[in-house]
C-alpha cells in the first residue's frame, strides 16, 4: 500500500469507524443505521451574524432492516468502500466514475445496486457529511464546468498558468481547487465578476473588458459548480477581492447570486468554504430596464413558476433587505424578466463599454 | 272486374290515362270512401289535360288550385292487386317453413354457431331429462369430421364442412310412440304449459337442430333411445315434413342390444364449421360442467383426446316444483284466456285454482274490490272484456304475498365451489387458449409465468399459500374462491334466484377483463354478451372498492373469472335463441348484490395476500441487500464477509415482521425526507413545499419563524 498522508489517513479512518458502529450493532443483535445530518431546508437556518446558510444539527437515521431505507443503507458502504480504495489507491475520480464502479446486478434479479448517478451522487453527498470529510478528501470531483480569464498567474497541479494569456475559451476551472491544487500567484486585479452566462462571458472577454477594468472574469455557466464558488470564494477571501455577480433578471438569476453568497441549502455544510457574504449583486437590476431605457419589447413575460420562485425568494431571510424587497417587488410587479442579452439592443458592446462601468460608477448595486 | 283491370294494365303506354280512370273508379267502388274518391278523379282529369306529366306525381299546385285538403298523398299509387287475389296467396304457414327462414332467430345464424346450438339442445334436454327423473347425468358430446374420417390423413376440414354431432345420455329414456314427435315437430314439449325452472322452454330446439340437419345435408336425425332393463332399445330415423310440421319417420329398428340400460342417444349430421366453432363448443362443454357439478361430462373432439368432467357432487340438485303464475304478474289478455279455460263454476274458485298464493281470504278481497254486479262466472269473463278488467284492477291493489321460492333450485354455495374447483383442475391441463394468455403475461409484472410458479412451489423456503379460507390449490395454483347464492326475489311475479361465485388467482391472466361466465338455468350463455343484463350488472358494480381495476363502463381487469347464474321459472331471454338475459332493474339489482358480497370477501382476500406479498418481498430485499452490505463492510474493515453476513441474517430473523414493522412505520416520515436530500440546489421551490424530514418536526416551525425574524431585524 502506498504511504498516504495524515489527511488520507484521516478519512480513511473515519469510513472504518463508520463501518465498526455497524457491525457492533448487529452483533450486538440490533437494527444498524448510519447517522446522517438532514440535508434539507428544514435542517438548514440562516445565520444571521455571519450571513451564511448553515446546518442545523437535526440527524437522520438510516437504518437497515427498513424496506424504505435498506438499499440506501447498502448504497452508503458500497460509495464508503468504494472512496476507502480510491484513497488508498491515491486515485482522484469523478462521481460519475464512482458510478460505474459501484454499479453492478443484484444477485439473481434484474435490480442494479445504482439504477442511475442521480441515485448515486446523493449518497455521496451523505458520506461527506456523515463523516464530515470533504469531497475531495474522498478523492471524487464532480464534472468541472467554468471559465475564467484576468491579469493574474496561478499554480494548477504544478503548471504555471497566466490567466492573461488564454486565448478565447479562458482556463477551465476544475472542480477541485483547493490550495494543493491551485495556488493563487501574482496579479493586479482589483475585484472579481461572476457572469452567468458563458455567452456573456465571451463578450467580455473578447472586449478585453478585463484588461481594461482590471479583473477577473469568470463563469459557472448558470448554476456555478463548487469548483468556482469555491474559487471565487478563495479570492475574495484570500486575496481581498471585491466580488461583482452579473446575471439575467429573474428568480433563478437572483438565486444564483443567493447561492454564491449565502450558500445553498443541499451543500450548507459547506458554506463556510463557498460562500461569498459580500458579493455584490450588480445587475441585472428590475430597474435597469427604465435606467438603461430598453424597449418594452425585449421584456420576457413571467410564467406562473417564475411568479410563484419570485414570491417565495421574498420571503427568505436574506432577501429581507428592504432593497431586496424592491428589487424582486418590481419584477413581480412589472411581471417580466430580462436576459442579459437584452442589453445588445443598444449596441453589440454595450454591455462591456456602457452597462457595467455605469453601474460601478454609480455604485449601483445590492448587497 | 279484376280480369277488366288486367287488360287495362296490359294496354300501351299512350293509353295509360284511360287505365288510371279505370282504377281510380275501381278504387271508388272498393272504399266507398267521398274523400279518397274525389282525389283520384281530379288526379286522372288533370293528367289527361297534361299527357306529358303523365307518369309524373301530379303537381301539388293542382288541388291547391281546385281548393282541396292539401293533407295526402298527392297522387294514389297504382293498384296492383285485388282482395281477392291476395287472399288467394294467403294460407297458414307452418312453423317448420318458417323455421327454414328464419333460422337465426334460434341459434342457426351460421354453421359455427349452428354447431354449439345443436349440441346445446341435445345437452339441454339430456340434463332436463336425467333431472326430472332423478337420474345422476352422464353425458357424451361427440363431434366428427366426416370429410377427415373418409380420407384418414391429413387435415381437420377447414371451413365448413359435413359434421356429425352425437349426444348420449343416461336418462329415463323416450317412450316408442313419443321419439318422432318430440324430434320430428316442432313446437311439441313437456316444459311450454308449465311454470317450473328448466333448461328447455319452448320445445322447439332440438326439433330446430334436427330440421337443420335435414336442411343443410339431407340427412334425418338418429334417435337410439331405450327406457330401461328389460325392455328393448329403439332406432329411429326422422324426417321432419317442413310443409305440415310433421315427423315422417324413414328407420323404426329394435335394436338387439344397446349398451344403456337406459338413456337416448341422438346423432346428426349437419353443415358446421369446426375450426371456427370449436371455441364456443369448448367453452359450452367447460362451462356447463361447471354450473352441473353433479353431472359428468365426457368431450370427444375430432383427433383430440376424450375430456371428461367428473361430476363434483353425486346429490342431484333439489327438484324444481312447477308451480301456478303469481296473479301480480297476469296481463289481462291471459287472465281472459285462463277464465275460459277454468273448469271452475265461480270466480273465487277460479283465482284459487289457477294462481298461486290465492288463499280463500285473499280471493274474497280481490271480489269484494271487483264489486261485481250479480253472479258472474269465469266463462263471463273471458268473454267481457271490461269485466276482466276490473278483475285484474282488483287483482293489482290487493296485496299478495309473494310468490313461493321453493321452486327454484339454484347450484348452492357449496356445489358452485366444487364446480369451480373440478372445473379449474380441468382447464388448468387443458385450455390451450389460457395456455397463450400465460404466455403473453410472461412479461408482465404482476403475473408469473406457470414455470416460475412452479419453481416458487417447489422452493421449500417460499410456503404455500397459508391455510386461508376459500383458497384452493389446484394443480399447483392457489384460487381464492367465493360464492353467494342470494335469497329468491320476484320479478313480474317470477321468481328468480342470483348466485355468483368467483375464482380469482392461479393462472387467469391479471391484466387482461376478467372472464364472465353466465348461465341461465344452469345453461351455459355465451354470445351477445355486451347486451346482456348480467353483463350490465356487472359493469356497473364498482369493483374498485375490491381491489380491482376497472375502466369505465367495462368489465373490471384481473386475474379472475366469475360466474353469474340466474335460476327463475321463467328467465328473461332477449330472444328466442337465449342468449342474453333482458335488463330488469330486479334482476340487475339482485346480482349487482350478489357480485358486491363475492367482492367483499375477495378484497379481503387480496388485501391478505398483498400483506404476504409485501412480506416476503421485504425478506427478499434484506437478504439481497445484505450480501453487498457484508462485502462492503468486509472489506472496508479488513473482516470476512462470510461472519458479517451471518450476523445480519440472524438480526434479520429476529426482526420479526412486527418489529419491523414497528420501525418501518416510525421512520416512514424520513424515509420522505430522505427523497428530499436528492434534491439539487435549482430545486429549492420543491424543497420548500417537501415535508421535511425532521424528527422534531413539531418544534421547527416556530424556531425558524424565531430565526427569520432575527433577520429581518437585521
């Protein structure tokens, strides 16, 4: 067996204990179970002083001689000992991969141990918390998916990478980026911008919008992976940068900014590591439409989803800021919503050349 | 005159005005009628002003014009005969020619189904005859491919084709002088002039099947019959003269031997299609075995293997008493005809003889609310109309009791069991339609093949089906069975009795309609089953508060057959081929009753067998899942599977099923939950709705309205 390091050693650890509780209740001729911590909004609370979505302590039990949770309970050790040989292995893979190496046919039946990775990636996501290790420590990843380009050079696994010189496609965010993994080098930014969309990334990134603004561009391609919160996070928090979240006005565009910045609810055991308390909600604002004098006609209307996502959001606890309250209030109000193309009505850069540095200039934006 | 109409007809076309004067005068003399007299008139005269519209409907203008009724015909059609010619045309048409003509109306539409009717017949009148005589049936159905026999090789006739169909019976046998008569005419039996629960009621079937025989291949109907030891057994060969309705018989043998002591024995050839037919043949051999269980059946097909039904029971069902119409249930027409018949010298005397549940106090009211004016016989009223009339007015305020049940002799709860169950174990080897349906649910989800069935019973682990009530194994299938035999009702003062029983399992098909099967009388009924009461009763039972499904207005769906009978004096066809029981709400009402007792037991039985299922379908997850939870575990803590199993299946065991059951309903809450954590981020708004998975759910909710206003005080 290789040599492994205290962190491995330490999770692997953790997964063996998580195995001998087991066998010490069925030997001791009881029903075993796994403790998990509920992962659901009614396990989550908003911390109001730190302004991050934590979990609650409520626990779970899973038990095994329970039809409803049997095969969840067998599904939890076949990823635990799956992970245990990964670590051991000093492999790093995907969840998908994970998968397939747990996959396989029930005995005599037709049943598979995983019928699909959507049965699989929750339970993933229970080990972690069940064992209070990080999915890294597990040595899984999940599928990387971003971009980012700015005046900075970084360490990727030991490559020196200039973030200025990356082409049109920018450097792709893995999914892991802790500091063994990416090491944040020189650079000259001055803040961080979170754009939605990739399209709209490009945009800035062919106007160069960066070089002139002095900063750092970077996209989740919609709901940002954990690998770029977790990277912008470190920015913000490491280097000091002030971080900028630009995305289309809508329900689902303001919860991406929500989810950035307090974290989310399936993932609040990680908020301390991902989410960004102080980013700035720069557009687009309900407001911007009259502000920036677009037509009525590149206006979307609302459907009964978006409405009832839109009333729901004012009731959260973070969106209880009076500003917030308005914001959302007039996109209910006006019931319509607006993608950040909207902006090329007024020209193919207006975006980059007259949008954003306004809104920076006039600090137009919620907190 | 009508010769003088006939040259006029003849004469040329030119000459047609003339004609139409001519028989419009006619017409004047025959009707004698001012107003049809004056129409033609005019008609012809406007017709001669106009030759071209000759032969034209005069215009309607014409009698506006002349300021006649504008009401009828505009023009009388031409006469074409006499009175007197057509009454030459007219004499009695015998029942056999009409017969010949209509045969559909009795069950003769086509030569598969003239097959299936003319062994129905002869099986009918078998098992009257054995019945009314106390004899235990024992009854052989055979059918031969002629064409097949001659050549001895090679393929069952395809299409129709000359049959022979051969029933023997064990019963009391037919007097000599009786046999041409009651094969040889029709409308000639015991069972007409009398009200009394049998199989046969107008004597006209087997006669029917003979002349159809007679009819499609020339030949007579074969008649062996002898009435007991002793005594000789007589051949017959009878031809039916369809012209008189009379037997003309061409073979009278005695015959030396006979290898009944008892019993008849008929044979016929007729034109039929055994390929097509075969099904229905089948079917009514099945089914009648299983409303007879106390007859035995054999089947003898053309290159099959001989079948044979034992009979369920040796107890002959309960002797069915003739009994007199009820008086609620007389029109006044045969209330006329039965006083002219009545031998009685009075009114009161009449009624009593006559009707059934007609005590002297009850015929007392019935006159003294009649109020006859001065002494009236019964010969009055047949001959007085308004005289009977009051009688019968009288007759329907006066309540009477309901009329005796006893007549009746339903199948029993018990009989109707064993006839399902003898009935099972014969199609379960036979019935190559059913073997099919297996086939095709092989793929299914509820149903297991009969090979894996059959591997389950062998398994020692997987136990037979518990000794619930009502359930049978037969040939390895477990049947829950149910009857109800429902109290006799009354309809149109017929009584009627309604029994249903059911068998749900083994190896019906469970997502196909349930197989209904309906008896009238113990007769199997097989065709016009959508127009058929029974069936409507039963589509409209809702069988989805037992556990069935069921599409709108259809048969419920599931692996179950169920049988309907209806036993009554008088049966409700919709026509006179007995196919289907007409829709009497008393009678709909009385199997809808019946059907809901049956599915009430069998929800019962399903529910039951669901929980088992469910049982062992637990223990089957547990012992499947432990396998990789001991691998897992083994390797994980560098242990040997083998021990880590072992000590799951010995927890798994003592998890008795009430403990478990104890568990799984405490966590059933977070098993709800558990489906929330799937959830992603973007499904926030479903997390939200999604009850949560929280043991201290009770507390929550006002902790976090606490938190949330922490935060809006921020």
């Amino acid at each position: 067996m290789a040599r492994l390091d205290a962190r491995d050693k330490q999770t692997i650890q953790k997964i063996e204990k998580l195995a001998e509780s087991v066998l010490k209740s069925v030997t001791g001729g009881k029903n075993p179970f796994v403790e998990i911590p509920v992962r659901s909004l009614a396990n989550v609370e908003f911390n109001t002083r730190r302004r991050l979505i934590e979990l609650r302590d409520q626990k779970q039990k899973r038990y095994f001689f329970n039809v409803g949770m049997a095969k969840k309970f067998m599904q939890t050790f076949l990823v635990s000992d799956a992970c245990r040989e990964l670590i051991e292995s000093k492999k790093t893979t995907s969840i998908r991969d994970l998968y397939y190496m747990t996959k396989h046919t029930l005995g005599e039946t037709k049943q598979n141990t995983f019928e699909e990775q959507e049965e699989s990636d929750p339970i993933i996501e229970d080990l972690e918390v069940a064992i209070d290790s990080l999915r890294e420590e597990l040595h899984l990843f999940a599928t990387g998916r971003g971009s980012m380009v700015g005046p900075m050079t970084i360490r990727d696994s030991g490559d020196t990478i200039d973030l200025r010189r990356m082409g049109s496609g920018g450097w792709s965010v893995p999914s892991i980026v802790e500091e063994h993994v990416v090491e944040l080098k020189k650079h000259e930014a001055k803040y961080v911008l979170l754009l939605e969309k990739d399209a709209v990334w490009k945009r800035f990134n062919e106007d160069k919008f960066w070089q002139r603004e002095k900063c750092i561009i970077v996209t989740g391609q919609g709901q940002p992976p954990r690998g770029v919160r977790r990277l912008v996070q470190r920015l913000h928090s490491e280097l000091g940068l002030p971080v900028y979240v630009l995305v289309d006005n809508d329900p689902w565009g303001f919860y991406i900014y929500s989810v950035l910045k307090q974290g989310s609810i399936n993932l609040a055991y990680e908020s301390m590591r991902m989410a960004v308390p102080k980013a700035r909600f720069i557009g687009l604002s309900s407001f911007d439409k009259a502000k920036f004098e677009l037509p009525s006609n590149v206006a979307i209307k609302m459907n009964e989803q978006d409405s009832s996502r839109a009333k729901q959001m004012l009731a959260y606890p973070w969106f209880k800021d009076a500003r917030w309250q308005r914001e959302i209030g007039e996109m209910l109000r006006s019931g319509e919503k607006y993608e950040l193309e909207a902006l090329s009505r007024r020209g193919i850069s207006f975006i980059t050349e007259e949008y954003l540095p306004r809104k920076l200039r006039e600090r137009d934006w919620l907190e | 005159m009508a010769a003088k109409v006939k040259g006029a007809r003849d004469d040329a076309a030119t000459e047609k005005v003339e004609k139409r004067r001519v028989v419009a005068q006619i017409e004047l003399v025959m009707t004698g009628d001012a107003r049809t007299t004056a129409r033609p008139r005019r008609a012809a005269s406007a017709a001669a002003e106009d030759p071209a519209t000759d032969s034209e409907p005069v215009p309607v203008s014409a009698p506006v014009q002349a300021g006649a009724p504008a009401s009828g015909p505009p023009k009388s059609p031409t006469r074409r005969a006499t009175a007197e010619q057509m009454a030459q045309k007219q004499r009695e048409i015998s029942i056999s020619e009409f017969f010949t003509k209509n045969r559909h109306l009795l069950g003769f539409d086509n030569p598969s189904k003239a097959l299936l009717t003319t062994i129905k017949e002869a099986v009918d009148n078998s098992l009257d005859a054995c019945e009314e005589a106390g004899i235990l049936p024992e009854i052989t159905v055979e059918v031969r491919d002629l064409a097949w026999e001659s050549s001895l090789a090679g393929d069952l006739t395809k299409g129709e084709g000359r049959f022979v169909v051969v029933v023997e019976d064990n019963g009391p046998g037919i007097v000599k002088a009786q046999v041409p008569k009651i094969f040889g005419k029709l409308l000639y039996g015991s069972k007409f002039h009398r009200l009394k629960q049998s199989r046969g009621q107008q004597g006209i079937g087997i006669s029917a099947a003979a002349m159809y025989g007679q009819l499609t291949t020339g030949s007579p109907i074969r008649v062996t019959s002898r009435t007991g030891k002793g005594k000789p057994a007589h051949l017959f060969e009878i031809q039916i003269d369809t012209r008189k309705n009379n037997p003309v018989v061409s073979r009278d043998d005695e015959l030396a031997e006979w290898h009944q002591e008892h019993g008849t024995r008929v044979e016929l050839e007729i034109v039929a299609n055994w390929q097509q037919g075969q099904r229905f043949v089948n079917r009514y051999v099945e089914h009648t075995a299983l409303a007879n269980p106390h007859a035995t059946l054999h089947y003898q097909r053309p290159r099959q293997e001989k079948l044979t039904f034992p009979r369920a029971t040796s107890e002959l069902p309960k002797e069915a008493l003739e009994i007199k119409p009820h008086p609620h249930g007389v029109e006044l027409g045969a209330l006329m005809l039965m006083a002219a018949e009545s031998k009685s010298h009075d009114v009161k005397g009449f009624l009593q003889t006559a009707y059934s549940r007609m005590s002297p106090a009850v015929a007392d009211e019935i006159l003294e609310r009649a109020a006859f004016k001065g002494r009236v016989r019964p010969r009055n009223l047949a001959e007085d109309r308004a005289l009977a009339e009051k009688l019968q007015k009288a007759i329907g305020d006066t309540k009477i009791m309901a009329p005796p049940t006893n007549c009746l002799s339903p199948i029993g709860d018990e009989l109707m069991k064993k006839g399902l169950v003898s009935f099972l174990g014969v199609i379960e080897t036979e019935a190559p339609e059913e073997e099919e349906q297996l086939d095709l649910d092989h793929a299914g989800k509820k149903k297991t093949s009969r090979k894996e069935k059959e591997a389950k019973a062998e398994a020692p682990e997987v136990p037979d089906a518990s000794p619930e009530e009502g359930v049978e194994k037969i040939k390895g299938h477990n049947y829950f069975i149910s009857t109800v035999t429902r109290p006799p009702k009354v309809y149109r003062g017929n009584p009627f009795q309604v029994e249903v029983g059911l068998a749900y399992g083994g190896s019906w098909p469970a997502d196909k309609p349930i197989e209904l099967f309906r008896f009238a009388n113990r007769v199997p009924l097989l065709f016009q089953r959508g127009a058929c009461g029974v069936t409507d009763a039963i589509v409209k039972t809702d069988w989805r508060n037992y556990l069935l499904s069921q599409p709108k207005g259809s048969l419920p769906v599931g692996p179950m057959a169920l049988l309907v009978h209806i036993a009554s004096v008088w049966v409700p066809f919709t026509s006179e081929s007995k196919e289907a029981v007409a829709h009497y709400p008393e009678i709909i009402r009385e199997i809808q009753l019946a059907a809901q007792e049956c599915g009430r037991k069998l929800a019962g039985h399903i529910r039951k067998k669901q929980h088992a299922d469910y049982q062992a379908q637990r223990r089957g997850i547990f012992e499947l899942y432990i396998e990789e939870v001991a691998q897992a575990l083994g390797k994980i803590t560098g242990k040997s599977p083998q021990p880590i199993k072992r000590e799951f299946m010995r927890v798994a065991e003592k998890v008795t099923e009430a403990e478990a059951e104890k568990i799984g309903g405490a966590e059933a809450e977070k098993v709800g939950g558990a489906e929330a954590e799937r959830v992603s981020d973007a499904d926030l708004e479903e997390q939200d709705k999604e009850p949560s998975a929280a043991p201290e759910e009770g507390k929550k909710p006002t902790r976090r309205r606490k938190r949330r206003s922490e935060a809006e005080g921020e």
